[in-house]
C-alpha cells in the first residue's frame, strides 16, 4: 500500500504514467483516495 501511495503521488506531477497502470489500480486508487485523502492526490484516472 505504501508503495502503491508513493507511485500515486509521483504520477501527479508525471501524469503520462496513468496509462501504464494496472487495471486493479483503480480499484485500490479509489478506495485510498476514499480512506485517506490527506495521503493520495486527486488524478484523473478512469477518464481514459
């Protein structure tokens, strides 16, 4: 979960690495982004 975090935040200011994530990274975005959302940016995955 951290890592997944730490690649989260990273791809915010690098926002050509959405596209090489796995589909289940949605899944696990939304629900870090719903339980901790001081921790995971809001990008814009799922618009693609």
């Amino acid at each position: 979960m951290c890592v997944l975090i730490l690649v989260l935040n990273a791809a915010q200011h690098c926002i050509t690495m959405l596209p090489l994530l796995e589909d289940y990274t949605v899944k696990h975005y939304t629900y870090l982004r719903d339980t901790m959302p001081h921790l995971v940016p809001h990008l814009p995955i799922g618009e693609y």
